[in-house]
C-alpha cells in the first residue's frame, strides 16, 4: 500500500461512520413513522348506472372507472374499487377488475342496493329509477332485518362466484348495525367506510360521531363507537371523504341540500379539485399530531364522471405518489388498513386530527379529539379559544334503524350533545363553549398566541395556549375519558368557560347541579361531570358557566 493510499483511510473511515449513522437514523426514523402511520386509502366505488343525468351514459362511467385505473397505474398507487351489485354482475367491470393485479388493487363492496339485487331477492322493486339513492330504498335501511340478511346473502354469493372469493371490505354512506354484523359474522368482512360528518346532505344526517380515521361501532348502532369489546362488532368503520378540519363543521351550504361539501373529493371546486387546497390539506395530514395514526380516504366514485373529477384527480395522485416516495404517507387497500388496526387495537383508540396553520388567508387552527367515549372540537380564530363540539359516546345508545325500517328518504344517525356549535347556533349567535375571564367585573373573552399541541404519552394529548391577557399559559391534558385545564404563570386570575347558544336551540340539559350536568336526548338519559370545578346556570339567557376549582377544571365524559 502506498503512503498516497494511507491519506485516505482516516477519510473514508468518517465517510463509513457517517453513512452508518445517517442508516440507523433513518431506520429509526422510519420506525417512528411506522408506529404512527400516515394511511391513504385511494377509494372508488362504481355505479353502473346514474338516473339523475342522461348524458351520464353507462358508458360514460366505466370509462370514468378505466381512467381512474390508468391513473392509479401511472403513479403505482395501490387502491380498493367497490362495486354496487349492477355494476358487479356487469360483464365489462367484471374483466377490468379480474385483471388488476392482486397485490396492488383491492375489489369489495359497495352497498347501495339497486333493483337487480332486490328482485332477485324476491322482493318488490320500490325506487324510482334501478338505483335510487333514498335511504328507504337505495340503503339497507329500507329493508327489515330478516330482507337485509337476503340481500347479503345474494350478493356475496354473487360476488364469490366471479372472483373466486368473498370481499373483505364493504362500505357505504351507511351501513346499518344488523347488516354490518351479519356480514362480519357469516362473510368475516375486515373493514367498512362511512360517509364523513355532514347534516342533511343529499338527506342523510351522520352527526357528532367519530370524527375521522375509524372505530369500533356498536352492535345495535353502527355510527356509534362501542366502549367494551362484549358490545362492539370488531369491523373497523373508516370515516371517508377527508373533511376539511376548519371549515366543514360550519359549512351551511346554498339551498335546500343540508351541508355543502368541504373535502378531498377531487370534483370539488373549494376542495379536492384546488391545487393550494389539496397541498395545504397534505402537508397539515403529515405535520398535525395525530397521536395513533391519520388517516383519509381519496378517490370518487364514478356517478361524476371523468371529465369533472379530472382536474383534482391529476393533482393529488401524483402528491400521493411523491409523499409516499418520501416516506411521508403509506397507500393501502381499505382491507390492509382494517386488518392492520384490528390486528393493533383490541378498542377504539383515541386520536386527533390537528390543523396548525391554515390555508393562505386564514389564521384559524383547530383541534379534532376522537376516543371510544366522547369526541370534542377546539377552534382558535382571531386570538380567541372556544369548544366549538363536544359529543359523548355510548355503545347503549340504539340506531333506530337496527331493528326498524326507514319511513322517509332521509335518515338521521346522532351520538350525544353537550356542545353543538353548528346545531345550536343561530344567524345572530354563534353556539360554542367560550374561555373567558372576570377582569375588574366585567366578563372579557381570553386572547392568546398560537397553540402547541403535542402527544405526550400514549392516549394522552397536551395542548399549551400561551395567553396574551395575563401573560400566562392556559394547559389542557387530554385523555380518553376527560379533558383537565389549568392557567399557569399566573396567579389570582378568575377565568371560567361559559357555555351559550342560539335562542331556538334545542339543548339537551335537564337538570345543573354544582359537579353534574344532567342530559336527555332522543331518550337516552347521560350526564357530564365536573371532578374539578364546579357548574352554574344562569336564569336569565340559561348560559351554562364552568368556574375552576383551585384553577382547575377536569370535565369527565365516560360515565
């Protein structure tokens, strides 16, 4: 070896070492997102037919379906097509989908229920069209139990006989709890999906529930999230549509249509179709504390056809396909998803879903809170803090549909109120649970800076608000069954929390004592506790105060 060659040991010894470290930091890296996962799932669910368009031709959407597929292809994006029974026993959809490879593409189910199923189950046809979307004929909801059972039965031994196996995965708008059970138990199903959060849209009502990602639901309400293992089904129901975390909740809409529509769904203008949005929806799903896992379905279903979702659909395929590159975000099928968490979690774990800062313009943040008892909702707008939601779990809450048979085309899932900021708010008042405090007698709203939210230990999420009004810090532990607030830095400040509402609001509160707030809707009797501090009335406009006990409030929501 030559004294040249010597020079270069030391050299490449550092170059070694380096490369080792950079190795094992990445490994480690890569573990730590692995233990806190950031899932997409890429959902399409096919309709052979769309009655409320003639120019939406069958033709037109399954070109819609080859286009989605070639996409998903280009990007190497694994993802789940569900099928509506029409759409299953036709021959094109049949030989498209057999041809997708297995280990990248997932088919399943999708259960809205047309004419064809219906009749071959021997039963009157009731819609309007051969699939009509109202919930006493297109969804389960309209069928008794003993029906629901039939048209299972029909179409997973349809579905067996032209794939060879039955679908892991089943999802739709909303599944009534009979039905998920009996697929889960005759057919094992892995994994279902929902419709997001939403009021009235397109007339059907899923509201107060588990926010995004997913749970376990209760076996007599399937959009309720189960406490005990002996009560729940053990599919887990995956929330779909990727709600914007800020502004959906207070969407109004235009019109007669219940809610407008804020989400990742790639046909929407204000949404999944904007590029800056789409960008900004991304990079707050990998930043915001999620605590266990984040989670969104991407996708659309073909009934809108290629032409309009194109535009979104060319922006986020391939972002998704960067990020994932990345190392960013994982791109499953639904059933790798539902497989993983029930492999993971015996019950429903509590998670979040964190916006730190909004999109260009706005300077709102809000926090989402999900656990097996209750979920809450916290917006900061304008230096200002208040619980904009607040709804309490309780697997003995039943779903009218369980049992009973739609009487309408509308249908209405509810968990239970303690605060509703969309529900009780009225056009001169907005309805939420307010942090304020006394200064010299009179009552003024805290102002702060921004929050940090953080996860610091499993189960359990901190969030610090730094006060501008006493130069102090407002701290609030959070965990699955109670929040805990504290003002720190500071002493002698007389800070509370004051519920109100709009005048007409239907509140639910029957009874205020100094540490329980006895409710009642829909006849279930629940109630909240304070285990610090203490609750009062007010005669005058009924607003609900909660004053700290020793500067402490802990408000309980698992009894």
């Amino acid at each position: 070896m030559s004294i040249s060659s010597l020079r270069y040991i030391p050299i490449l010894s550092l170059v070694f070492a380096f490369s080792t470290f950079c190795s094992l930091h990445l490994a480690a890296q890569t573990s730590a997102d692995d233990a806190k996962p950031r899932i997409v799932n890429i959902i399409n669910f096919i309709r052979l037919l769309e009655p409320r368009d003639a120019a939406i031709t069958e033709e037109v959407l399954y070109q819609t379906v080859i286009k989605q597929v070639e996409i998903m292809k280009q990007y190497k994006l694994p993802g789940t097509f569900l099928l509506q029974y029409d759409a299953l026993m036709d021959n094109r959809y049949q030989q498209l989908l057999k041809n997708l490879p297995a280990d990248s593409f997932e088919i399943g189910g999708w259960w809205e229920i047309p004419q064809p199923l219906v009749e071959k189950a021997g039963m009157k046809w009731r819609g309007r069209y051969p699939w009509d979307w109202h919930a006493d004929v297109g969804f389960s909801t309209g069928y008794t139990p003993a029906e629901r059972e039939q048209l299972v039965d029909i179409y997973m031994n349809d579905f067996k006989k032209i794939f060879g196996y039955y679908p892991k995965s089943v999802a739709s708008w909303f599944i009534d709890a009979h039905t998920l059970n009996y697929m889960y138990e005759k057919y094992k199903i892995v994994a279902s999906a929902n419709c997001k959060d939403q009021l009235g849209t397109d007339g059907y009502t899923l509201w107060g529930g588990y926010w995004n990602q997913a749970y376990y639901p209760s076996k007599i309400n399937s959009y309720m999230p189960a406490q005990t293992e002996a009560n729940q089904t053990p599919v887990p129901v995956f929330r779909m549509l990727g709600s914007d975390p800020v502004r959906q909740y207070d969407d109004r809409g235009n019109g007669s249509n219940g809610q407008g529509v804020v989400t990742l769904e790639p046909v929407y203008k204000y949404g999944g179709g904007d590029s800056a949005w789409v960008h900004w929806y991304f990079r707050e799903f990998i930043k915001g504390e999620s605590m266990e896992f984040a989670y969104v379905q991407a996708g659309q279903e073909n009934s809108f056809t290629w032409n309009a979702m194109k535009k979104g659909f060319e922006i986020q395929m391939p972002l998704i396909a960067k990020l994932r590159d990345e190392n960013k975000l994982k791109v499953e099928t639904l059933a790798a998803s539902g497989e993983w968490f029930r492999r993971k979690y015996k019950l429903t774990p509590a998670t979040s879903v964190t916006v730190n800062n909004d999109i260009n313009g706005s300077n709102k943040k809000t926090v989402w809170f999900n656990s097996r008892f209750y979920r809450f909702n916290l917006l900061w707008e304008n230096n200002t803090l208040r619980f904009r939601d607040i709804h309490l779990f309780n697997e003995g809450f039943p779903s009218y549909y369980t049992e009973h048979v739609a009487s309408s085309n509308e249908c209405s899932f509810f968990t239970l109120p303690f605060v509703d900021g969309y529900r009780w708010s009225s056009p001169e008042k907005t309805a939420a649970l307010r942090f304020k405090a006394m200064i010299n007698g009179k009552e003024v709203v805290l102002e702060g800076g921004d929050p940090v939210v953080k996860d610091g230990a499993a189960g359990k999420l901190s969030i610090v608000w730094p006060l501008k009004t006493f130069n102090a810090k407002l701290l609030m532990d959070v965990n699955e069954k109670q929040i805990t607030m504290k003002v720190e830095g500071a002493t002698g400040i007389d800070w509370l929390l004051d519920l109100s509402a709009g005048n007409n609001a239907q509140l639910p509160f029957t009874k205020v004592s100094p540490h329980t707030i006895y409710c009642r809707f829909d006849k279930m009797e629940y109630q909240v506790n304070a285990k610090k501090g203490s609750f009062s009335k007010s005669a005058k406009d009924e607003t609900i105060r909660i004053a700290p006990e020793r500067n402490m409030i802990t408000l309980s929501f698992s009894k």
